[in-house]
C-alpha cells in the first residue's frame, strides 16, 4: 500500500532542490561574475535540469559546444558540493541546436563530446508519437533535418509547402494517412482499428 506522505515529502524535496539548484547555478554563472555567458534555468525536473548558457548570440549561446560542456562539468560539480552525499549532479550532454516546444516536448543535436554530434534526439514531438499518421512523421522528421542539421529554415518551409500541395492534389500515398488505434473490447479481447 504507498504512503502518500512518503511520495509527498519525496516530491517537495525534489522540488526544493531544484530550485535551490536553479538559484545557485543563475547566481554564479553569469557575467556579473566574469563568467563568458549568463545562464538560465529552461527545465527543472525529477531529476534532471536544463541550463541554456546564453552570450546575447541567437544561433549558439555560448562560444562553442566545447564550452558549453566545459561550462555544464563545472557547474555538475559546484552545485553536487553543495548538496549532501549521496546527492550528486552530473553532467550529461549538450544540445546544439535545441527546439524546446514546451516541458517533455523538444528535439535537437545530442553531443557528448565536443568535436561530432551524437544524434538527433527527440522527445514528445510527432516522429516519435505513435498517434499520429505516417505522413506527419515523415513530415516532421524531414523538417527537423532540415532545420538543425542542414540548418536551412526555408528548405523546411518548402518542403511542408511542396508536401501539402501534393496532399491537395491526391499525390500522397493514402496508406501514410492511415492512424491506428489499438483498444479493449467489453469482452477483454484486443482490437485494432
């Protein structure tokens, strides 16, 4: 049986550490303190939390993916002095470029080390949900490509505009237009629609 106020306390601690957390990393990495960014905390959660090292640039916040990384280490390791053992943050990647839609939905390049990106990483977004067509993911995958591989918005654009003329002139494959839904009957027996 769970002991709600077991789950309860667990939850405000965690809530309380990662605003304890968000304060001391916006307070010491910032210029105000000669640091080469300012920071902000975009994404706070069980456990985990998102810094967006910020240098006034629109395309990289900071100088370089390198340092960002060297900048995420240094941080792990300050704010896991300030917590008590067995307490520890530790740095896991960077995200160069990030589209951050809202909390749990994002994609972008995933780098564990500074010289090559690892992956596009995405969560929350249509091509990983499974409810929604082919077409959509297809469509959503090319234009993620598009935009934070190639780095190209308007080939993005045109790419949606070209898919959606095709859609309005029956030129797309109908089974990429198909969602399926798997539900129980009354009778506990699976179907698939």
């Amino acid at each position: 049986m769970p002991c709600l106020a077991i789950s309860a306390t667990t939850t405000a601690y965690g809530r309380q550490m990662i605003e304890a957390t968000r304060s001391w990393v916006q307070g010491e990495f910032c210029t105000a303190r000669g640091r080469p960014a300012d920071c902000e905390v975009i994404y706070g959660d069980t456990d985990s939390v998102m810094v967006n090292f910020k240098a006034g640039r629109r395309d990289l916040a900071v100088a370089d993916v390198a340092t960002a990384m060297a900048l995420g280490q240094e941080a792990a390791q300050l704010i896991s002095q300030k917590f008590p053992p067995p307490v520890k943050l530790e740095f896991e990647k960077v995200y160069y470029p990030y589209l951050l839609m809202n909390k749990k939905r994002y994609a972008g390049l995933l780098w564990t080390k500074p010289d090559k990106w690892d992956k596009m990483d995405s969560k929350g977004i249509e091509t990983v949900r499974r409810d929604n067509c082919g077409l959509v993911r297809q469509v959503v995958a090319t234009c993620l490509d598009k935009i934070l591989i190639d780095r190209d918005e308007g080939a993005a654009v045109s790419y949606v505009k070209g898919v959606i003329s095709d859609l309005l002139q029956n030129k797309v494959d109908m089974s990429l237009l198909v969602v399926t839904k798997v539900g129980v009957q009354g009778g506990g027996e699976v179907v698939r629609v």
